[in-house]
C-alpha cells in the first residue's frame, strides 16, 4: 500500500527534501500490514507539514508551513507530481488543509496568526481567491483571574502553558527546541513578570478544519480555546457558534462520528472533549476524558484518530511518545480511557488507521512505525515493522 509523506526540509531545519513516498507492503496491496520502506521524494518542496487530497482529482494539496503557503501538486506517474499552478498565500505557519466533499474549495489553518482562509477550487483543483474568514476572540479576555474550569482532565484546574513549553523544549532536545511552541514568549517579554501582560497576549493559533455534514464547517483555535462553528457558502465562512473549552486546554484536531458527535483532542490538557448539537443546533460539550493515567507532565497531544467501525479513538502524546486508545460509549457521547502504550517512535505527529494496522510518523526519530491493533480490545500492540524516513509530519494514503 502507498502512502503519501509531509516532512520538515531543511527550511524548518527537518531531514526532508519534499514529499516522500511511503510503502508499506507491496505497491498494491490494500493492507499496510507489509513490511515498510520509504520509497524516495515524489515532489521537491519546503516542508509540506500538511497533505490532503482533492475528492474526484488526481491532486494533492501541500501546507507549506515555514512559507505561509498552499501548492496544488498534480500527479503525473505512480511516483511523481508536478506543481499545479503557483503557491497561493494563506498565512503564518500554515499547518493544513481541509478540501470541501464537493472539491469546489479548501480552507487552510494558519497556526502562526490564527487565519483561517478559504480559497475557490477550480475544475482541475487549482486554488485561488483566498478569504481570510473572521478572526478568533479570547473568550476568557485579558482578566488573568478568569479561568474556566477543566471539566474531565488535570487536578491543577489550568495548564501552566509556559511551564509546558519549557519541558517539551527540554525533551526535544536543542536540535529541536525550536519547533515546540512558544507559550512562554509572552512570559519572557514581561521582565516584571507580569500576569496581566501574559494574559491579554493570548495569540490565535488556528490549527484544523473539518466539514461537516449539512454544509457546517468546524474549526479548532489552540491558543484561545475555542472550537468555531461556520456555514460554508460561496462567497466564504460565515461564523455560526464559538463552542469555549477550558482555558489552556488548546484544541488542536477533531474526527466526526457516524453517530454525530464531534472528538476534539486538547494539545496541552491531553483530553478529548465530545461536541455535540442541541435540538436549536447550537453546539455544546456534552463529555470528555483525559488521555489515560500515563501521560507526564509536558506531553503534547497530536493526531486524533478512528478505528474502522468507529468503536475507538486512538491520540498520540508527544513527550512521553505514547498513544492513547478511548472507547467510544453510550450513544457517541462518552468517550473511556482504555490503554496508553508505547508509540514505539521519538514525537508523534501523526497517525492513521488502516483496517487493523496502525502507522506513526515519528518526527524526531526520522521514522515511520506500523503496530498491529487488537480486534478485541482496540489496543496497539509493539512495533510490527519500522522504517527511516525523514521528518515525517503527515501519512496520507494513496487511492
């Protein structure tokens, strides 16, 4: 089975040189349970931390993320792509990209300056036309003394953001310090020390979108704590809802669920919460759990992912380079604690399920990992198959 790879090239200071190809058996296998190999570059590129493809085309969508960019690349041979038309600017840190089912649009998530930006497809899948959709607000304002409550996860009630970048600075290690966020950037700019100063520079950190069923739009912003609610039209995103969560939680990336809930996983609180709309179709939080006991103080959630029957819900922890696995319950709404393991990798970013196999990028390490999931229990178990790849961000299976 193939697979597309996002990597970090020398710009973001990664190992990779564009995007890669992963295999993982043979080319045409519909498997990934196969041995695993990196198959070389497929397109020279800045540090595509981001893949998606188009719906119907041939097409795959790059988040330049050190250059602020979306580039279309159209496939020309089984390992090959060539640049659709120009990079469209999005935004600061652009970090992904959701495509419309219709492929008529994309709406690419800038974690730099929190945009979130909307751009027309054309009929071969070329982007254009970007519109910056309104702007997040602090919810919790610049009052350091308001703070909401964490409704399923750590004792403390808050997350010491700063304190959590200064610990994942030291587990990356000084190669990659750099490429933790910089919560504590408002902390070391008040020489005073000052709350009040820390508090109102809150930045937006937008972080990913996912269409939802019904022309909805969700979107996550990690730095104020907010998931938003939009219609998507033709003429852009029109804010419907801004759901809060608690504060310093920073939800980073959802999965929608055949029942109708929606799993945001919290970056700094390592919780997932469940979302879900009321008779009047306004969202609220109706659930939520902590990762799992095993998670450490400075760890960092990811990727959220589903099983194939929906029944589990598998989030990586950075940090302590663990994955967790929830099973889903009740009617969608709650989610429970089931196992954290060993993700078998240093950092990782990225996950994805195939049947009963499930591969990690580990950024860090410079390789890519397959473990075997239990069909009873829902569990990964130890590393089946691994292999070097370089700075690898994003798994995107081939069709």
């Amino acid at each position: 089975m193939k697979f597309w790879l996002g990597g970090y090239t020398a710009d973001s200071d990664g190992h990779a040189s564009g995007i890669g190809m992963l295999l993982a058996g043979g080319a045409d296998d519909a498997s990934a349970g196969g041995g695993l190999g990196f198959a070389g570059e497929v397109a020279a590129t800045d540090s595509p931390s981001w893949l998606t493809a188009h719906p119907s085309l041939d097409v795959v969508y790059a988040a330049l993320e050190n250059r602020g960019e979306v580039q279309a690349f159209r496939r020309t041979g089984e390992s090959s792509f060539t640049p659709l038309g120009a990079a469209v600017p999005a935004g600061a840190a652009t970090c992904h990209i959701a495509v419309a089912p219709d492929g008529a649009s994309l709406i690419a998530s800038c974690w730099g300056d929190g945009r979130v930006v909307r751009m027309t497809l054309d009929a071969a899948g070329r982007p254009s036309a970007p519109v910056i959709a309104a702007a997040a607000t602090d919810p919790y304002g610049p009052d350091p003394a308001e703070s909401g409550p964490v409704l399923f996860g750590r004792e403390s009630g808050q997350v010491d953001l700063a304190a959590a970048a200064r610990a994942l600075r030291d587990a990356a290690g000084a190669e990659y310090a750099h490429l933790v966020p910089d919560h504590d950037a408002a902390e070391a700019a008040s020489p005073t020390g000052d709350a009040g100063d820390a508090a109102s520079a809150r930045p937006s950190r937008a972080h990913q979108a996912v269409f939802l069923p019904g022309g909805l739009v969700a979107t996550t912003d990690m730095g104020l704590d907010v998931v938003r609610l939009w219609r998507a039209g033709a003429d852009g995103l029109r804010l419907l809802q801004q759901v809060v969560l608690p504060k310093g939680s920073g939800p980073r990336h959802m999965v929608w669920h055949p029942s109708g809930h929606l799993y945001v996983v919290a970056e700094l609180s390592c919780e997932v919460f469940v979302l879900a709309a009321a008779v009047d179709g306004s969202w609220h939080v109706v659930g939520g759990s902590p990762l799992g006991v095993g998670t450490m103080p400075g760890d960092t959630a990811a990727e959220l992912a589903m099983s194939r029957d929906g029944e589990f819900l598998y989030a990586a922890a950075r940090g302590s380079n663990t994955l967790a696995t929830l099973r889903v319950r009740g009617a969608g709404e709650v989610v429970q604690p089931v196992a954290l393991v060993d993700a078998g990798v240093h950092w990782p970013r990225h996950h994805v399920v195939v049947r009963d196999i499930l591969l990690v990028a580990g950024q860090l390490s410079d390789e890519v990992a397959s473990l075997t999931l239990d069909v009873r229990t829902g569990v990964p178990g130890k590393v089946r198959h691994r292999t070097a790849a370089p700075s690898p961000t994003c798994l995107l299976p081939v069709r």
